[in-house]
C-alpha cells in the first residue's frame, strides 16, 4: 500500500508526519497505519546505533541525529556531525505517544481475547483460514528448519478424508486449520513480537497478529520476557529450571 500511496505523492511521508505534528492524527489520503503499528509501544528502536528524532522534531525545520552506541557516535562523528541534544518537547510527545498506543493495544487484545474465549469462538476467527501458510513464512521468529505442517504427517490417503467425513457427517476443508495455527502459537508465543507481517500477507484477511499478540501477550509476561529487550537474554524454551510453574505440575 505505502508503494502505491508514495508514487501517487511523493509528498506522503512528509504530510504523514506532518500531520501527525498537527495533531491531526495518522489517518492519510483514506489510509491509516496497520493496526499492529497502532498498537506497538516501542516506536523508539532502543538499541540502535543512532537515533532519527522524529517524535516531538518539526521536521520542516530539520532533524536531529543521536549517537545512542559507541559506534553510533563514532560515525556521526567521522560524517562530520556535532553531537546534538534531544529536541525540546520529545520526551513529553514520546509519553503521550506511548499512552495513546497502550490504551489502543489493551483494547484491541482485549477485544480478541473476548471472540475467543472458547474453541466455537476461535474456530470463527480462523474459519477462513486456507493453510497458504504465509503467515508462518512471513514470521521474523518462526524458527523450525522444516515446519511439520510441510511434512507428510498431515498428508493424508484421500480414505481417511472420505472415513473422516462419514464418520463427522461433513469435513471442512482444507483440514488442520485450528490445530497448524495452535502449533504456530506454542512455538512462539513467547517470541512475539507483533509486527504485524502475518496479517498482512493472509489472504483471507484473518486478524493473525491480533490473535498471536493476545496469546503472547501472557506467555511473555509468565516467563518475565520482553522478546527483543536484550539480545543476551536466553529464550524461555531454550533454557530449563528445577523450580519453575510447579503450581502446574502439582495441577492447581
């Protein structure tokens, strides 16, 4: 969509931001951002080399480029740029910024957590669902080198479809929806990061990252990880501990 919306007007980053500045809002030319973007509330990339200040900069009057690293700083110096200040008023339309995504992110989750509270309702969520298999594809953090669902474990002998709908009366098609993207959910809940990519290369327009963000949304907080935060950080299924969900394992 950007692509198209840039060549009509080459203008629309810049009145994008500006309108933003306006408080005009994000909504441009019938257009707004994903609802995934509305809904990030990481819109400073903290551990990037160097800084693009653009909450809070009138960008009509330029920018302002922070070395945030060593390294950053180190090339903003060899490019002959001074060391530069934060803009005035960043931090304070950093924090409105931040709760206006928060309040947008509860509600959004909450809402999906609401359609789904049972399995009749999930099932409505993802009826739609062709197993193209593009969000799995699209996903920065879907790690297996070879996904079962590509396997012969799900490629069945024509009988069994014929035996399975004899004995259910019927057989929706193609099978294994709910189940390939429960798999995909106890994968990677814990890895995250709701970038949004899944919704927007599903065909059939099924809200993916909303659904994936509101079961993330717990399995992070259970096991105290935030994906991304620190690169050091050792993945929550890539490490074990003696004492750890016990209240599971005694069944309470």
């Amino acid at each position: 969509d950007f692509l198209a919306l840039d060549a009509a007007n080459p203008a629309f980053t810049l009145d994008f931001y500006r309108s933003i500045r306006d408080g005009k809002g994000t909504a441009r030319d019938g257009t707004d951002l994903a609802e995934a973007c509305k809904a990030c509330e990481h819109p400073v990339a903290e551990g990037a080399d160097i800084c693009i200040c653009l909450i809070g900069e009138d960008i009509d009057k330029g920018l302002t480029l922070q070395g945030v690293t060593p390294k950053g700083k180190e090339a903003l110096s060899k490019a002959g740029m001074d060391e530069a200040q934060r803009p005035d008023g960043r931090e304070q339309a950093l924090q409105a910024l931040l709760r206006e995504r928060t309040s947008f992110r509860d509600a959004w989750l909450k809402d999906m957590r609401d359609q789904t509270r049972d399995l009749e309702g999930l099932m409505d969520v993802l009826g739609n669902c062709i197993n193209c298999y593009n969000c799995r594809v699209a996903c920065p953090v879907c790690y297996c080198r070879e996904c079962v669902f590509v396997t012969d474990t799900f490629q069945h002998d024509s009988e069994q479809y014929f035996r399975w709908a004899e004995k259910r009366g019927m057989l929706k098609l193609p099978t294994d929806t709910i189940f390939y993207h429960l798999t995909r959910m106890q994968h990677m809940s814990t890895l995250c990061v709701g970038c949004g990519q899944c919704t927007s290369v599903c065909p059939s327009h099924i809200p993916v990252s909303q659904l994936f963000r509101s079961v993330a949304e717990g399995s992070q907080r259970l096991f105290h990880y935030e994906p991304g935060r620190d690169v050091k950080e050792p993945l929550p299924l890539g490490v074990f501990y003696e004492k750890e969900f016990e209240e599971v394992a005694a069944g309470k």
